[in-house]
C-alpha cells in the first residue's frame, strides 16, 4: 500500500579514553527509541561511525550521500573540537573539518554539532551554505541525548526543522534552568528552516472501496483530522486516500480549535498537556463536525485521521457514538510507514475468522457483580498481561473501585519476531464488533457500577474504537474517565461527558501576573468610588423590577458599604456574599479583562457589583443556584433585571454626578455601561472559550441579541427621562428557527451553519418580526457575529431594526 525512501544521517562520535565520558551509547539509544516509536522512524536511516580519522570523512560523505552530518564529541572554549586523526585525538581548529565537508554541499542539508562551544565551526558551515545547529556554552552529555532524539524523532514526525528544532531544545531544556543548553540554528540566507522537511513521507494509493455505497448516492463528507501532535499524516495526504465520490467536503483541522483556545500544540515525549484545553478543542471540533448540515437528504461519512493522544481519540468515538449508525472511516498510519483504513457503519459486518481480544473470565455468561465502584477497562491490542499501572492508577483515584477488566489480543503474529501484533484492515470492524459486546457485557455484569476508566495499550484506532463502543445511553449516562500513559505511570486526562465550563487558564509569567494586577486595581477603584458616593435615590428599580420592595435601595446601599473587597486578586473568576460581607475578584476574570483600559474596567467593577447586589431580593443564592443556568427562560428573566438595574443604577449615578453635563450625555453613559456590560459577558465566554464561541448555548445568543439591541436604542436617549423607559420594560429578541442540537445538560448548542431564520422581538406586548431583506438585514448574519464576538458588528446591525420599527423601539422619540 505504500512506499517510502529514507533520509541518511551519517553519525560520527568521538571518544578520547583520557577525557570526560560523553554518554555516546545512550545518546544513540535514545535517538533508536525515539524512532521506534514514531510511526514515520523507518524514515531515518542512521549509519554509526565512532572513532573513525578525519581522512575517513570523505570517503563515508562519498559513500552514504547523508543528508544529515552529526558530529557528538568534546569542544573546548577557543571552538576546537576533540577529533581523531591517523589514531590519534587532537584538538582541530573548525578550518580543518570545513575542508572535509566543503565537497558534501548540496547533499548535506543538515550538520548536528552535539559538541560544547560549537558555535565557530557551526557559524564557519553556515558561510558554506549549510544549515548548521551548535551552541556557543557546553553541553551536558545527558542533555545532548534527549536533544538529539527529540529532534530526530520530531524530524520523522514530518515538522519541518525550524519546528523540530525549537521543540527539542525546549524539551533538552526543561526541567533544568541552572543547566540550560545554548543549542541555536543557522541557516544560509537563502534557506528558511522552516521549509525543510527532511524526513520522506510515504506514497499512499487512493482508497480502495471497503464498504457498499448506494448506486447513486453520493455521500457527504466530514473529516476529524486530529492533528494535536505536530507531524504525522497532512490533510493532504489524507485527501488523497478519499473516495472521490462524495457531494461536499468539510475539513476539521484540531489544531485550528486548539489555537483558537490558546491550547499548544503537543510534543512526543512531553507529558504536561493543558487536558482541559485539549479536551474544551476537541469537543469544538466535534460540535462543528455534528453541525454540518448541508440541506439535503444525502448521508454523510465522518473520516477520523491524525496524530493525538489516546484520550483525544477515544473522545471522538464517544460522541460520533456507534449508535448513532454513521459511517465512519479510519485513516491511521502504522509503525512500518504503510497507511491502514477500513470503515465502519450501515451495513457492514466483520469478516469470519477467529475473535481478536480473547474473552475475558469477568464477563462469562451469568456473572453479576453489586458494586457500585469505578470500573477499569484495559484494552491491549499487542499483547502482553495487565500491567500493575492500572490497578495503582485505580487506587490512587481514591472513590470505591469495582474491578477491572482486560482485554487481551494473544494472537501471535507469525510474521514478526518480536510477538508484537499488527492491525490490520480486518482486525478494524472486529474490534469495533467485539467492543461493542463488550459495552453491552459490562452493563450486564456490573449493572450498578459507577462508571468507566480506560486504559489503551495500542494503536490511536484502539482508542478510537473503544470511545465509540461506550454507549453513554446503556451506560446509563455513568461518566468515562480517560487514562494516559506517560511512560511510567498512568495518569487521569480528564472525563466525559466534559463539565459545561473550563477552567480558566492563567498564565504565571511576571508580564501576565503584573497586568492582573492592573486590572485588579482598576476596577477595585471603580467600586470604591461608586461606594463613597452612590446614593439611594440612584438605587431605584426599573418599573417592571419589582424585588425587594419600596426598602431595597437602603438595603442594598447599606450591604454595599459594609462589603470588603480584598486587595488582590482571589480565586478563579468572582464571588459576592453579602452574608460573609465580602467580594473576590478572581485571577481568571482578571486575565480575561486584561485588553480593556482603566475606565472600562472601572465601570466593569461597578456594573458586576451592582449585577450581584441586585440577586439578593431576587432571591437567587448560594443555596440555589447551582443547575439554574438550565432553566434558561427562568435565568434570563432574572438576569435581564438584575442587568437592567445595575445599567440603570450606574448610569443615574454618573448622570448626577457630572450635573448638567451628565443630562444632556445621558443616552452616551448609557451606551459605554451597555458596551461594557457586553464586554464582560464576552470575558466571562473567553475565559471557557478563547477568542471564538466554538459551543454557543442559544440562550447565550439571545442575551447577546439582547444587549446588542439595548445598546442601539441607547444611542437614541437624549435625556434620562428616558432610562427607565428603555430599562424599565421586558425585552425579548430571538432567532428563529434555529439549527442546533442539545449537549449533555441538555442546552441547545446553535449550529454555526443557519438557514434563514428570522429575527423577533417582543417590547410592551407588540411583536416585531424582521426577515432577510437581500442584504440589507441577513439574521443569519447575527450567529457568525456573536460566536465571533464581534460586539460593535452586532450593534451595527440591529441598528437597522431601530430605524425599521423606531414607533416601538424608541418610543420616547415619539
């Protein structure tokens, strides 16, 4: 199915028995393991040479043609390196070793100079027209050997050398601060490391039909192209394996929602993933691919491809789910270069032959187990037994533990010495047959259990597989808890179905940590100030907010005052108790605010307290709010108000305070409190999200249409008379009809893709109803906007409806 050639690296290593040892045999065990386990390492060729004469260089530069030259040896500070010539070990100036490469250039791409102070003859190559890495400060010989597998192994990956080279160096790096390895690239000037790909990828022919198509019929296609590691397959290379009968193509690349998220990348042989950003990008991607609906009735095939960790694969199985009788095709690259895919879904049925994993004792015909601990699942397509890292894994989980169950394929594969099994296009719908029992036999046997962990020792398909054969539905919607192996130990990635928020991510550098500290203090300033000078008369209540009673603006005045706000950022986002007498402002809301400018956050500060002082005669508490987000129309009403009296509240009292100015300039505050009104709902999103809503709940969107609205009429105040004519009365916008589909708590998550819904609005008991007009007014338009946050387009846009019905919408005109 597939060819490939390899990249010579021509290997020179020097060992002086009257010097230091160099740790040259770990050195080429860790670049062969690195290698080994990279599912392009046939990809480099390493020819060892140890102790040869520098007269031997351009005989084996003749011979091998090497587009890498590595050279591991001793340098001293002057920039010699420690050589052998005529079986003697000498120290030569870098003028002696130019001379023996100069006739190398054009077939040498690449010179490794694993050698301390490097840096004369790597600048000296440079000058010749070679690419070069060496280092100007020594090199620690057990630093030296993680470098060079890291870049090897990343190199047969497929990143281009700029990448791999910053990757290994970061890694050689890590860890060790007081160590730090100066390893630095140069290139000629007309030679960008980043175009050089040196490891082949290989030649792959167009997919062969697996599975019957109907005559006729020509089927969508999606592809998840899990690209989380850098390296592995390219979006190309997978297209050219696609069947060419198909209507649209839709591409999904992981790592766009991974940026979009400010998730990195993931390097082989680092194990300190952000789990919650990869799987928050994940689930994007899976939205975005359940989304697609192209308006027809033709059936659309998902294709999995990629290169990403064992939880990031089995996640997409769990939500494209094998009851849910899609078509899907497994593109996966196996150890030898050759490319395996097989497809799965309607109609199509494992071939006859023997099972691959052999039954497990556990889950024989009449076992019944009461427990109602956490289940183990531990799939092994290579053989071998249960490892004790699975049952520690378990234990240091803590919580009750039922069992754990293996599956174990024992086959020996007579084709390879090593015992160690290679999947094949069969073995692919067995596996998935064989889990799927399997889900079922575990519901049987464990009927009370508390949920499942996995483990997969295997290919990324296994993982794959393994998710879509964990039917949440016969499950009985028990959590799936993902395990990942770092080498040593198993460690928790995270569970599913995911939680509905993310955690936060705060960057710790000494820049990031000084602006939360700015923000802090801004909008620490805009409380303090509203709180030595608000007064009750500017607490009144819209009309149509009736909490609380003719007594609240002297009660909530009087909690405002005894409130104290720490005096540096606390927690994650933020917390008001006005029983404790306390408010915290978290790092996480403090780094999402951290683009707005001092006045911004001061009126930030002030709506957020005023928002959270207006839940208390609401009588939405600490006691009861959790889960209330899921009674959407409920939460809107309550927060419509409790927006509707901090806008009002904070824009009387700036009103008042800057006196005839602040009167005729009424309808202006009004508009800057509604923008940042906005503004901070989209940092409370960004702080889940990134920079882009890839899950938009459709009460979300509407709260958005909302304020956006609210935002167009207030430029049409021209005195605060009319403040509490536009904040006193209910306003409802909505899109409608809406493509979308409910998540596990069940919030109906918008489609990115609409048709033409239309826009309505409901104000004072009258309908507003707006459709497309050409491109004048698109609604559909309104969803790309807010899942973008593009907050002043929005505004822009339903100024058009302000114009359109301004009898209704600016009544105060009238």
């Amino acid at each position: 199915m597939s060819t490939s050639t390899s990249t010579d690296i021509l290997y020179l290593g020097f060992q002086p028995d009257d010097a230091a040892p160099l740790m040259l045999e770990e050195e080429l065990d860790a670049i062969d393991k690195r290698l080994a386990s990279s599912q392009n390492g046939h990809a480099l060729k390493l020819h060892i040479h140890q102790d040869v004469g520098l007269e031997d260089i351009p005989g084996l530069l003749a011979r091998i043609k090497p587009s890498v030259f590595h050279v591991s040896c001793h340098g001293n500070a002057e920039g010699y390196l420690r050589l052998r010539q005529n079986g003697l070990f000498l120290d030569f100036p870098p003028e002696q070793l130019v001379e023996r490469l100069r006739s190398a250039r054009g077939v040498v791409r690449l010179v490794v100079l694993n050698a301390c102070f490097s840096n004369r003859l790597r600048d000296a190559l440079v000058a010749e027209g070679f690419a070069v890495i060496g280092t100007n400060d020594r090199v620690y010989s057990d630093r030296a050997g993680i470098f060079s597998s890291v870049l090897y192994g990343l190199i047969a990956d497929g990143l281009n050398l700029e990448a791999a080279f910053h990757e290994a160096r970061e890694v050689a790096m890590a860890g060790d601060s007081a160590r730090r390895v100066g390893y630095a690239l140069r290139t000629p000037a007309d030679v960008k490391a980043d175009d050089l790909v040196l490891a082949p990828l290989p030649l792959v022919e167009p997919l062969r039909a697996t599975g019957p198509i109907p005559t006729g019929i020509r089927p969508h296609q999606v592809v998840l192209h899990l690209d989380a590691y850098n390296g592995g397959h390219s979006v190309e290379e997978v297209k050219a394996l696609l069947d060419d009968h198909r209507e649209e193509r839709k591409i999904l690349r992981l790592s766009d929602f991974m940026a979009r998220l400010g998730v990195p990348r993931l390097t082989h042989g680092r194990h300190d993933h952000d789990w919650a950003g990869l799987a928050a990008a994940t689930q994007a991607l899976i939205d975005d691919a359940l989304a697609f609906l192209p308006g027809d009735d033709r059936p659309t095939d998902y294709i999995i491809s990629g290169s990403a960790p064992h939880p990031t694969f089995a996640h997409v199985g769990y939500a494209l789910s094998s009851w849910r009788g899609r078509r899907q095709t497994v593109i996966h690259r196996d150890r030898d270069g050759g490319v395996l895919q097989f497809v799965l879904g309607e109609g199509l049925k494992p071939g006859r032959g023997p099972r691959f994993f052999a039954p497990s004792p556990k889950l024989k015909a009449g076992a019944l187990y009461r427990s109602r601990g956490q289940v183990g699942l531990y799939l092994s397509a290579l053989g071998g037994e249960e490892p004790a890292t699975v049952l520690q894994h378990m234990d240091e989980q803590g919580g009750d533990f039922a069992d754990v169950v293996s599956l174990l394929h024992t086959t020996k594969d007579p084709n390879n010495p090593n015992g160690v099994t290679k999947v094949t296009e069969r073995d692919g719908p067995l596996i998935a047959e064989e889990l799927i029992q399997l889900n079922s036999d575990l519901a049987r046997c464990y009927p009370n259990h508390g949920g499942v962990t996995l483990f997969v020792f295997g290919p990324d398909l296994l993982a794959f597989l393994a998710g879509r054969a964990l039917n949440p539905r016969q499950q009985r919607n028990q959590r799936l808890s993902l395990a990942y192996y770092d080498g040593q130990r198993y460690h928790h990635a995270y569970s599913l179905p995911l939680a509905p928020n993310r955690a936060p991510h705060v960057p710790q550098d000494d820049a990031a940590k000084l602006r939360r500290r700015d923000v802090f203090d801004a909008i620490k300033r805009g409380v303090e100030t509203l709180r030595k000078t608000l007064k009750k008369e500017d607490l009144l209540p819209p009309r149509g907010f009736a909490a609380g009673g003719e007594a609240m603006p002297e009660r909530l005045l009087k909690q405002l005052n005894t409130l104290a706000l720490n005096d540096k950022p606390e927690g994650e986002v933020f917390e008001l108790s006005v029983g404790r007498r306390e408010m915290k402002i978290g790092e996480g809301i403090c780094h999402a605010l951290r683009d707005l400018d001092a006045e911004a956050l001061a009126r930030f500060g002030r709506l957020l307290t005023l928002h959270e002082l207006a839940h208390q005669p609401q009588r939405l508490l600490g006691t009861n709010y959790q889960g209330v987000g899921r009674a959407g129309v409920v939460l809107e009403d309550i927060d419509f108000w409790a927006d509707a009296f901090a806008l009002l509240s904070a824009t009387r009292w700036e009103v008042r305070d800057l006196g005839a100015r602040g009167e005729r300039e009424a309808g202006q505050i009004l508009e800057k409190n509604i923008r940042v009104h906005l503004l901070g709902m989209a940092a409370f999103d960004r702080m889940e999200q990134g920079d882009a809503l890839a899950r938009l709940p459709e009460r979300r969107l509407r709260r958005y249409l909302l304020w956006s609205l609210q935002r167009a009429r207030a430029e049409q105040v021209h005195s605060p008379a009319a403040l509490d004519t536009l904040l006193g009365e209910r306003l409802v916008v909505e899109l409608a009809p809406l493509a979308g589909r409910l998540d596990p708590q069940g919030d109906k998550l918008v489609h990115p893709e609409q048709g033409e819904p239309q826009l309505f609005v409901a104000l004072g008991g009258v309908l507003l109803r707006e459709p497309k007009l050409a491109d004048n007014f698109v609604p559909a338009r309104l969803v790309g906007l807010t899942r973008d946050l593009k907050l002043d387009a929005l505004r822009d846009q339903l100024r058009f409806l302000v114009d359109q019905h301004a009898a209704v919408l600016t009544a105060w005109e009238a």
